[in-house]
C-alpha cells in the first residue's frame, strides 16, 4: 500500500469505548470507514512487495536480468560491478557470484544446454557458463558492446545485439556465431514473435524501429517519429501489438504488428528501461530509473497505479511462469543493492 500503514483495529475499539452518545458513534464510524478504505486500497495494489533479497557489496549500475525455471535461480547483470550475481529465489539469497567480467549487460539461459550467455559491454565478449557451477564454458567475441541477449527454443537460436548495428546469431549446440543481421543503428530491447518469427528491434539512435523478417533476410523500418529514446520492448502477441517505452517524451508507444500503425500513447514514467506484458490480468509493468513502476490495463492502456520504488531502480523482469515481477535496486546512501520481490495481486 505504498508504504501506508493500516489503521489499528484496537485503536477503533478503544475509540468506541471512551465516546460517549451520538457524536462518539458518528467518530468511531468515520474510524471504521477509514480502515475499510485503506483495507480496500491494500488489496487493490497491483503489485505486492514480498521481500528484499540483498545482494551483497554490489556498486554501481545494474542492468538485465534473466532466470532458470528449473532450478528457480535469478541472474542479474551487475554491470558496475563486473559480476553477475546468481539468486536463489527460494531461499531468497545470493548462492553464486561470477566475477571478473567486462560490464555485464545482457544475461540469457538455454536450458537445452544448460548454459548461461553473458554480453559484455567493454569488450564485446559473450561469455558461456555451463551447469550448476557455472563452470567457463567459452566465449564468442563480437568486437563491440555486446547488449541484449534473446533465446528462440524453437529455432534453437541465440540472438545478441551488438557493436554498431546487428544482431549475432548464434547456434547455441555449437557455441558459436552463424550470422549477422544488418540493422541501421545499435540495437537495444528486442523481442521474438512466436507467431510470425519476425523480430522486433528498438533502434533509438536511428529513430526507429526495425522488423527482421522470418526469413532473417530483410529489415523494414518504422520511423517513431517525434518519439525517441526507445529503449524498453514487449509483445502482446495475443493482440498483435508491439509495446514500447520513449524516454523522450516519457510514454508509452503501442503500434500494430502488422504495419506498424499508432494504437495508444499515454504518457509514463521517465527513464524506463524494462517493460513487460502481464497476459493473465491483461496489464503492462513499466519500471523507471525516476523510482517509479508504472501499471497499466491494456483495455485502453489506461494508468492504473504508480508504485513508488527507488531512483536508478530502472531494471526488471517479470516471471509469468513463477508469477514475479522482480526489480533491480542499485546501492544508494538510503538502500543496499538488492533485487525487490513482487507479487502481482491474484
């Protein structure tokens, strides 16, 4: 409830008891319509903090962050650390840190090999780490600010963004790079539709964004327009709608899959970086570097609630299959370094 605390039930009591006639009556029902309101605005927020897991003696930025269904682990890109730290979200603590990286961006699991890929920044380096102990298991060197990491089960393809503009395509039972996929500017959110196997790619430094097609041949461009600094990305697939976030001006940008086509546009929290889709209640989770996540129903993509956090707290994933929105808070003078645990309401 936003950090508001409940009104005291035996406060009220004791209220009731010490009024005497009608104008005590009238005190201890204005008491009891207070309670019922807060109750009912506590049970109305969106999103429900469950815990703060601490991350240890983590500096600087944090970025993305991905997770292994199977053994209910988180991995958060610790970009100002050089680390990412691995957390157990059962035992709701850090279990493994693996050091000595180059800025850590991007961070993807490929369960089919049991392997963690991790996209450097400083040195352009993807590194693989295999098993339970993240044993080294390789690297593939791109050149330049290797970024955001997706993973296509289907194809059984890993794509990173990278350098100046591309998309490196991987085969990960190989460990290897097989491709490249031009763009007009470095890449940053992107995401994988299922349905048609296009891509979908925030290109903000060309001011647009860029659709690979299926056959991974060609790319189609759409201008944002008097929108930029579009970095977060989504899909509504079951609407065939691409979600994403400006940070100049602050909103939200919703554009048919099919060409491109403005939707909605209602203004958002400032400097946002992760955006996700919520299909089960039919909602949008936006988190923002301003200390803010932003909720809206996608009926209309009106706002429904702005849950404060903490400045710089720009970084999130939510985990439909665990039912989690999961929020990277850097270190600040007022917070530790710690990842905050959402619980969606039911």
């Amino acid at each position: 409830m936003n950090g508001q605390a409940l009104p005291d039930f035996h406060l009220l009591r004791m209220n009731v008891t010490a009024s005497r006639g009608a104008a005590g009556w009238r005190h201890a029902a204005a008491l009891a319509a207070v309670v019922l309101a807060a109750a009912s605005a506590a049970a109305a927020e969106p999103l429900r903090l469950e815990a703060k897991i601490p991350l240890g003696s983590v500096a600087g930025r944090i970025d993305h962050m991905a997770v292994d269904l199977a053994r209910r682990r988180l991995f958060v890109a610790e970009l100002g650390n050089d680390s990412v730290g691995v957390v157990d979200l059962d035992a709701r603590k850090v279990v493994h840190v693996i050091a000595g990286l180059k800025n850590p961006q991007g961070v993807a699991h490929v369960p089919a090999q049991d392997t963690l890929y991790v996209a450097n920044a400083r040195d352009g380096s993807v590194r693989l780490f295999r098993g339970a102990d993240y044993a080294d298991a390789g690297r593939i060197d791109l050149g330049d600010d290797a970024d955001n990491i997706r993973v296509d089960p289907a194809g059984a393809r890993v794509y990173v963004g990278y350098g100046g503009g591309a998309l490196a395509v991987i085969d990960p039972a190989k460990g290897q790079k097989i491709a490249d996929i031009p763009l007009p500017a470095h890449p940053e959110s992107f995401q994988l539709d299922r349905n048609s196997n296009r891509i979908f790619v925030n290109v903000p430094d060309a001011k647009a964004i860029a659709v690979v097609d299926a056959d991974r041949k060609g790319v189609t461009n759409w201008p944002t327009r008097g929108s930029a600094g579009n970095f977060p990305m989504a899909l509504r697939e079951d609407a065939h709608e691409v979600v994403v976030v400006f940070r100049r001006p602050a909103s939200l940008g919703v554009f048919a899959m099919a060409d491109g086509a403005a939707v909605a546009a209602p203004a958002t929290c400032g400097d946002a970086d992760d955006v996700f889709h919520d299909a089960k209640r039919h909602r949008i989770y936006v988190s923002c570097g301003e200390g803010h996540v932003d909720v809206f129903d996608t009926e209309g993509y009106r706002r429904v609630a702005r849950i404060p956090t903490v400045a710089g707290a720009r970084t999130s994933l939510f985990v439909p299959e665990l039912d989690l929105f999961l929020l990277a808070v850097r270190a600040t003078a007022r917070e530790p370094a710690a990842i905050w645990v959402f619980r969606p309401d039911a």
